[in-house]
C-alpha cells in the first residue's frame, strides 16, 4: 500500500515504535517525530505477558526478544507484613502448555532497542529526534503537523503515541489531565552479585501490603535485580525520571518483613514516578488522526499491560488498515473499534488489581484465604481473556 506522503508518528517510544515497524512491513512509508534529542526508554523493568509474545511471533521478533529477556518460573505475591505465601502460580512450561506463549521479564530499555533496531532495518522508516509536535490540521487529503521549532510536515495521517500527557489527545478527546491514583513508584535496579543470595529470588515476586507493595524480579537473562516499591502518597511530581525520598519509603515500608527491609536497604538512589490513569474512552480518532498507547488508553502498572497493549494496537493498527484497504479515515475507526472495550477493561481490571495488592484489615485477610484456599489462584487465573491474546485478522472478517 505505498502512499506518496508518510504516516507521521508522534512519540519514539515503544508504542511509537512499534507501530511504525508494523506500517513499514506493509510498505507504508513512516516518519517518527520523537521530541528528545535521542531515541532511548527510561524506566526499569516491565513483565511480558503471553499475549505480548503473541504478537512478536507475529512480528518476527520473537528471537531479538528473547536474547535480552529472562523467563521466570513462577508469579507469586506474599504477605508483606507476615511472609506468608498468599498465591504462586508457575509459569515456565506451564505457561506455554496454557495460553502457547511464555512469559517473560525484559529491560524496558532492552524492549525499546528491540524495536529500534528493527526500524532501522526497514528503509521505510525515517526516525527524527528533536521534533516535538505543538499541534496539527488536517483536511480530506492528509495531515499537517507543527513542530516546536515553526518546521510543518505533511503526511498521509497521524498516530499520537505520545504518552501519558499527549498534546494529540488533547485536542481529539480534550479530557484534561490525567487521573492521579494517589500512589508513586520507586524502581531500581541492582547487578547480580549486589543481590545476597537468600535475598535473590528467581520468580516474578509482589510482597502486598497495606497501601505499600515490592515487586522484584531478574532481568537481562538474570544478570540484573529489578525492584519496584509502591506507595500511597500525597507527592506528585509530572514525569518518569524524579529522584524518590529514601526517607519517605523506610516509613511506608517500616513494618514490613526483614527481607523486603533488607532488599531496600541495598539500593542507595531511587527513581521515582507518580503513577496515573485516565478514564476508558470508546473514541479516541478523529479523521485521519488517531492515537496509540498510553496516549490512548494509559493504564496503572497493577497487570503489567502498559508496553503489551500499545503492542497490540499497533498490530491492530496495521490489519485494520490493510482491511481498509489504505483508507486512513475506514482504518483508524476500524482499529479503535476493535480495542476500546479490551483496553477499557484492562485499565479497569488495573485498579481493581491495585485495591488487591494493598488490601487491609478484612479485605486483606479475604485476599489471603481465597487464595490460599487453591481455589482462587484465581486473581491470576482469572485473567486468562488477557493473556490468551488477540488474532488481529480474525478482528475484520
């Protein structure tokens, strides 16, 4: 489907970046605007369900991925305060025996390059940094964007992947700021040999507790140690990359067991970000400008789904466009269609996940014996319509 102008992508990212590598593998032509002076992720580690997987082998990427990611055995949540094991679920074999894919862990950094690389593989693909997007218009036959330096660029259509705070959302959805959960998160991440060997544990690990939980897990085929230390907290600080208050989270976590104390004895210097959502919405196109991602339908970190389902739209994107037959307008409304209701219902299911791993009082106490009891392992189980994954053909026909 050549096209005689670009889409232009707004956002470098690993949305923007995937949809860009999916556009191009079908012969349209794509610039991507990214508005830092390089390419590059921040943040730490992030979970790779089976339904990401999925949509590697669709993508041929599913060797690039796995040289840089680690499989873990098992997913498991224990009690912050006591230890206790509340649930363990394996995954390993028994994940591919479920749902046919792994399910993995990946340097959020290592995941982006993965889709870099396969950009720049691609002649179609034009990757521009420095280019902030200020606003756009659009007519019947294309789009025009202003970047931040006066520069106009015309291209065929335009996809926002362009975050949490997206200008594009502004102007096609217009619901002002996001939502703040009222939660932040520290992350960090240690080398192997930092770790002490009865702190190190080999599985995707969540220590729950009141309003505070820990999440560690090996990264980078296990020669790294990812932390992540949730929190309800009055800060509020825009952005991903703010330095945390050591001294505030000794306090959240001062009654938890002397492994999770221990564990965040050992990191000197934490990133920190307040985490954010916003309310599901069934429209977020507008002619020949739609959005991807976080721009589209950001999520709280509770199932791991952020970078996954940004993946999948960007999938969806490209059978609904190949459906269309070229028609950027048909498409775009194709694609969303086909994804408000299932991204809608994994922001959802993100909070209600989030009252889960802070439970107190009788809720906590519910929380421990439902899944102790081995029949309700459940709040796992329970997400099988996520993690079996989507066949973006089948969306169409």
């Amino acid at each position: 489907m050549p096209s005689p102008r670009p889409v232009l992508v707004a956002g470098g990212g690993i949305g923007g970046l995937a949809a860009a590598y999916v556009l191009a593998c079908d012969g349209v032509p794509v610039t991507v605007l990214e508005q830092s002076a390089a390419f590059g992720e921040i943040g730490a580690g992030i979970q790779l369900g089976p339904n990401i997987f999925r949509m590697f082998e669709r993508l041929g990427l599913t060797d690039a991925i796995r040289r840089v990611a680690y499989f873990p055995p098992g997913l498991g949540m224990n009690d912050v305060r006591t230890g206790e094991k509340v649930v363990r679920v394996p995954l390993g074999d028994a994940a591919v025996a479920t749902y046919g894919f792994p399910y993995g862990v990946i340097y959020r950094a290592d995941l982006h390059d993965v889709f870099l690389a396969a950009c720049k593989s691609l002649p179609g693909v034009t990757l521009r940094t420095s280019a902030k997007v200020e606003g756009f218009a659009q007519d019947a036959s294309g789009v025009r964007v202003k970047l931040a330096g006066g520069e106009v660029l015309e291209g065929a259509a335009l996809v926002g992947a362009d975050g949490l705070w997206s200008r594009i959302r502004e102007a096609v959805v217009g619901d002002g700021k996001p939502r703040v959960s009222g939660h932040i998160a520290y992350r960090a991440v240690l080398k192997r040999e930092d770790v002490p060997a009865h702190l190190w544990s080999d599985d995707v690990l969540l220590w729950g507790g009141e309003k505070t939980h820990l999440v560690h897990y090996p990264l980078r085929r296990g020669e790294l140690f990812n932390l992540v230390a949730v929190f309800h907290s009055s800060k509020y600080d825009e952005g991903w990359n703010t330095f945390g208050d050591t001294a505030e989270l000794n306090e959240r976590f001062a009654h938890a067991v002397p492994p999770v104390r221990e564990l965040l004895g050992k990191i000197e210097t934490w990133k920190m970000w307040v985490l954010c959502d916003r309310e599901p919405v069934d429209n977020w196109t507008q002619g020949r400008v739609t959005l991807l991602g976080d721009a589209a339908h950001p999520m709280l970190q509770y199932l791991a789904q952020g970078a996954g389902q940004a993946i999948e739209d960007a999938v969806v994107l490209g059978a609904a466009l190949r459906h269309a037959k070229g028609d950027w307008p048909q498409a775009f409304q194709l694609y969303q269609r086909a994804r408000y209701l299932r991204t809608g219902r994994v922001q959802l299911t993100a909070r209600f996940y989030g009252d889960i791993y802070h439970a107190s009082g009788v809720a906590r106490e519910l929380r421990n014996r439902m899944f102790q009891s081995g029949q309700e392992s459940a709040g796992f189980a329970g997400l099988k319509w996520m993690y079996e994954g989507i066949d973006p053909e089948r969306l169409f026909t």
